[in-house]
C-alpha cells in the first residue's frame, strides 16, 4: 500500500499524518482499530494476526527491517 492511501486511512481515523512514516503511520491504524501496534515486526514471517488488514505489506516490511 502506498504512503498516500496510508495517510488518507489516518486521516478518516482522525489521525493528523503530519511526518510520520508509514510504519509509524499503519502502528497508529492499527491501536486505534483496538489491534496490537505491531506492524513491520513479522520478522521470519511468523505472525498471529491472521485478520490484520495489514497483513502483506506488514510481511514486506518486516523483510526490509520494518523500515519504509
């Protein structure tokens, strides 16, 4: 997912963007749906959140050191 559509998502969730990154971004998505912060850390792709909207870019990112 794009930084853009990520921005657009905290927007609707009253979340100001402002310089956050996309991790830092999709981390605060996530605590405010009520889920774990956890996003970028599926590191070796072991990961419970099997309903996380997040899911595959989480996977993509956790094989680039969560950084993005």
């Amino acid at each position: 997912m794009e930084i853009e559509e990520v921005r657009s998502i905290a927007e609707s969730r009253s979340i100001a963007p402002g310089k956050l990154s996309k991790v830092a971004l999709i981390r605060s998505i996530q605590s405010s749906e009520g889920n774990f912060d956890c996003f970028a850390t599926a590191y070796g792709g072991e990961c419970d959140q099997s309903g996380c909207s997040w899911r595959e870019d989480c996977f993509e990112a956790a094989g680039q050191g969560g950084v993005s």
